[in-house]
C-alpha cells in the first residue's frame, strides 16, 4: 500500500493555469530538493521526520510549519467524505510530488469519479495515470542543480513558467526549442506579483502567443 508525506490537505479553488477557478482538493507533499530562491513553500523542503505529526494537526494548521503526516489514498478519501469536500478535481502539488510514484493515488482517485492534476518542476520522472493532467513549471538553473527531464516536458499538459526578468523568458524559450515543445498551452507567471514581472508577462504572452497566469488565489485572498 503507498503511503505519501501530506504538509497539507484542504479545499479551495484552482487559482493557476488552465483550471483557473476550478473547486479543488489540494494535497501539498513534503520534500523537494530543487531550490527555488522565490519558492513560496519552503517549509516543505526538508523531510525531518521528527516533524510527522497526527491528521489532525494537518488539517487544523493556522500557519506554515514543516509537519506532515503520513497517509494512504484510502485515507486521503475517508478525509474528503469526513470534511464534506464537494470539489472532483484533486491537484497534487508540494514540494515536488514526483519524487515519489503518484500512479496509485491517481488510479484510485479516478476510480472514484476524481480528475488529477500534479504540479512538477520536471526535475523527476513522471509517473502518474495516463488521464492526469499535468503542469510542468520548469525550473532552470536552480540551487539543486537539477535538469529539466525531456520526458516531463513531453508529457506535460500545460507548461507554466515564473518570469521576473527577461533572462526567465529567454530560459523558457531556450528550453522550448530543446526540447521541440510546439503545441502544449505556455502560460508565464509573473513571480511575487510584482508591477514590473506582470508587465513582462503580459507583454512577453502577447508577443508569442502564450497565456497569462496571476495566481488569482492571492489576489482574492483564499488558499
């Protein structure tokens, strides 16, 4: 039986990419060795096991810790029932949720009327459903020293890149052309929401065609 660390459980809405404003289940995994110097969950870096702690702190947390609890899917779905959840749309997130095999959780979940989602820096193999949908947010150059995976960025559904600064674009493109990525939605997320980083995404999506993400969860003030 899989089990997986879980930072955090809750529901809310999609507020990035392509299911933008969608009623979602959120599961946060804990570890990610990648490094992101403007990473916005750097409390699940680390995996220190004195910090496992009971579901229900989990799911009563008041602020960001390191702590986790260890569940199966079948515990995840008694918690969805128990909480009254009514999303159908799941999005594994982290941390970087492939380090670890996400294909049984996806399979059960599907089994009972879920949609997947992961989001991935495409640092790791990929493995999921054949159904889930996948957002690969390529990290270049990062603190870990990791290399964006080809096969991550073949089976990518949707591809959504932090920009503050013309060299994050000149990356994307870069990375792009590697890897022959012609037809798969392009969406450039301006980091931190700041005035200059919007302008260069809109202008930058405009120019090629791509589409804007602004992380609506933090304009509106929710999860």
């Amino acid at each position: 039986m899989s089990h997986y660390k879980i930072n955090e459980l809750f529901e809310t809405l999609q507020g990035e990419g392509s299911f933008t404003g969608q009623p979602s289940i959120f599961l946060r995994l804990q570890g990610c060795p990648v490094g992101c110097s403007w990473c916005d969950t750097k409390h699940t870096w680390e995996i220190n096991l004195d910090s496992e702690v009971t579901s229900d702190v989990v799911l009563n947390k008041k602020a960001e810790t390191d702590e986790w609890v260890d569940l199966t899917p079948q515990d995840m779905l008694r918690i969805f029932q128990s909480k009254g959840f009514k999303a159908k749309h799941i999005v594994i997130t982290g941390g970087e949720p492939c380090m670890v095999d996400l294909k049984p959780i996806c399979e059960l979940f599907e089994q009972h009327g879920f949609s997947c989602q992961i989001e991935t820096s495409g640092t790791f193999e990929i493995l999921v459903s054949d159904d889930c949908w996948v957002t690969v947010s390529p990290k270049v150059n990062m603190r870990g020293g990791y290399d964006i995976l080809s096969s991550a960025m073949q089976r990518a559904n949707e591809i959504k890149h932090p920009v503050a600064t013309e060299q994050h674009v000149d990356d994307l493109k870069a990375l792009l052309k590697e890897h022959n990525i012609k037809s798969t939605p392009i969406y450039l997320q301006p980091i931190s929401q700041k005035e200059r980083a919007t302008k260069l995404a809109i202008d930058t999506c405009i120019e090629n065609n791509w589409r804007l993400s602004v992380q609506v969860h933090k304009y509106i003030g929710i999860e």
